[in-house]
C-alpha cells in the first residue's frame, strides 16, 4: 500500500477493502466501549484551508479514540497563508507529528506535499478528489446492502470532486456506475477515461436523471455548487432543478435503494426534506462512518510507517 493516500485510484481492491473492514470492527468496538490506545502518543496535523464541520470533528474523534493527540491549523493560522512553500512546510511538520491530514483546494497541494513529506499526508478534500468520504460511503453500502459489485450505483447532479471518486471506487472495486449530469458538469475526462480503462463494469455518464436512476440500489447526491462555487450558485440553480433528487424521482428507483448525501444537505434543492428525512435514506449514518473510516486510515498508515 502507498505511504499516502491523495485519491482512491492509487489503490487495489484488497487494499481499501482492508481499510473498510477494519473500520467497521473499530465501529462495532465502539458500540461496544472498547477503548483503543494504539495511537497514544501519536499526534497529525489537520491543515485546513476549506472550512468544516463532518471532516474536522471526525478525523479528530478518530485519532483521540485511537489514543491520539490533534493539532489543528487553518491557512491562516500557518504560513502557507504567507507564501511559504509548501515543500518546507511538509519537511517541518514531518518533524513534528506522524501524519498530515490536508483539505485544500487543489489536488496540486496535496501532491507537492506529499512529494516532500516523510509522514503520511492524508487528502482530507481537494477540489478534484474526495477519497476519504467516498470510503465512508462505500462502508455504508456494505453495512446496508453488503456486496457492492452486484449493485446498481447511481450518482445525481455536479460531476465534481464526490462523483470523480465515486468513478474511481467503481474502477477498483469493479462495480457498474452510472452517472446523471448537466452538459459542462461531467465528472473530470481524464478521471473518467482512466477509470473505464481498468473497470470490468460499464462507468456510464448520462443527462436524463430519471433514466440513470431507473432500478437503483444506490442513489448518491451532493450539493449543486461546492465550496467555492458560490458565485455560480443562482446559475447552477436553473441549470440542476431537473437533478432534484424528490419522491417522484426516487419512485423509479428500487423500493430497497438507499440514498446517500456527504451533508451539508441544502433541503429544497439538490434532495427534498421527505427524501432526506424518509426511510430510505442513510446520511447519518453515512456521516457516523467517517469517523470509523478516518479512523481505520489513520491507524493503518501510521503504523505502517512505523514498521518499514
């Protein structure tokens, strides 16, 4: 397994599926009061560009459930707000902590970082991948529905940073993926020929929402405009209204499906209070599982450091 973890297409099957089990034996501990002291005396970094409520308070429970110790800093609370390369930045704190959690804007950062850094650095978020929620993801598809290379998986709205890790799971988990955008609001090109390249299973990008969800097992939305897009925000409004995932459009999926949302949810857009709220929907669970997932990684790739 590679030393860091910037995107879900780096990886084989067996490797993620292992990170996946593991954190639903740390979830079921959990239940359980099992206190785990494996990571005691371990400190990470959380370097925060973007702000956030799910990544931050998860990553952090994980570690301090671990055994662990967080220290948190936003870009301007370090001197990447000030034009210090990131190079030095990565060969400083490796000296520091055992592992660097990054969310960031472009996918360049992590990369640079992780060129230079002698710990783990973690892609909490970027603009063009979103690894670390898509494995929450899959977790609680496996909870729910337990296999997922015999399921219908169908991803509604932006083709942004969410749908081009979700192109990359389906890739290396081998499962069929369809996807419904807007024209000019597919999934990365570049992410999308790659992934068919390697996937036994068709990675379809369609325009007709209904169409795409048709039959579902899986139906995974997320905001229409990311963080920031919020000057595109009354555009995108007009462009996604038919992406709306509502009870008409859920109807044409399979009575058994579940939806899945990363949250924040903007109720009245891209998901409707009923759905959101209804039976079908898993999204707290969903967000519980970041925790058990962010976890599982930092566990296994800390002390995997340790062992080489």
């Amino acid at each position: 397994m590679k030393n860091h973890l910037l995107a879900l297409g780096d990886f084989t099957k067996d490797e993620l599926r292992s990170l996946i089990d593991r954190a639903l034996i740390l979830k079921a501990e959990n239940k359980r009061g099992v206190h785990h002291q494996q990571l005691a005396g371990r400190k990470i970094c959380l370097l925060f560009e973007k702000p956030s409520t799910r990544t931050r308070v998860s990553f952090e429970a994980g570690m301090y459930g671990l055994g662990g110790q967080v220290i948190f800093m936003s870009a301007k609370e370090s001197q990447l707000g000030r034009g210090e390369p990131l190079k030095d930045t990565a060969r400083v704190l490796s000296r520091y902590v055992d592992a660097i959690v990054v969310r960031t804007f472009g996918q360049d950062v992590v990369e640079e970082l992780a060129r230079y850094a002698t710990v783990p650095v973690i892609n909490a978020l970027t603009d063009l991948h979103h690894p670390c929620q898509v494995l929450s993801d899959l977790m609680t598809v496996i909870e729910e529905k337990e296999a997922l290379e015999s399921l219908k998986t169908v991803w509604i709205g932006d083709g942004n940073n969410m749908a081009n890790s979700w192109v990359e799971a389906a890739s290396v988990f081998g499962f069929p993926l369809t996807l419904a955008c807007p024209a000019g609001f597919s999934p990365n090109e570049a992410i999308l020929e790659k992934a068919r390249v390697r996937s036994p299973h068709p990675i379809v990008v369609l325009r007709d929402p209904a169409e795409a969800i048709r039959g579902a097992d899986v139906v995974n939305v997320d905001v229409w405009a990311s963080m920031g897009q919020e000057a595109e925000q009354e555009q995108r409004l007009g462009l996604f209204q038919a992406y709306q995932l509502n009870a008409a459009l859920l109807a044409k999926a399979s009575k058994k499906a579940i939806v899945l949302h990363c949250l924040p949810a903007h109720r009245g857009e891209e998901i409707t209070e009923d759905v959101l709220e209804g039976p079908q929907s898993v999204v707290f669970e969903q967000a519980e599982n970041k925790m058990h997932i962010h976890a599982a990684i930092l566990e296994s790739f800390i002390l995997r450091k340790d062992a080489e």
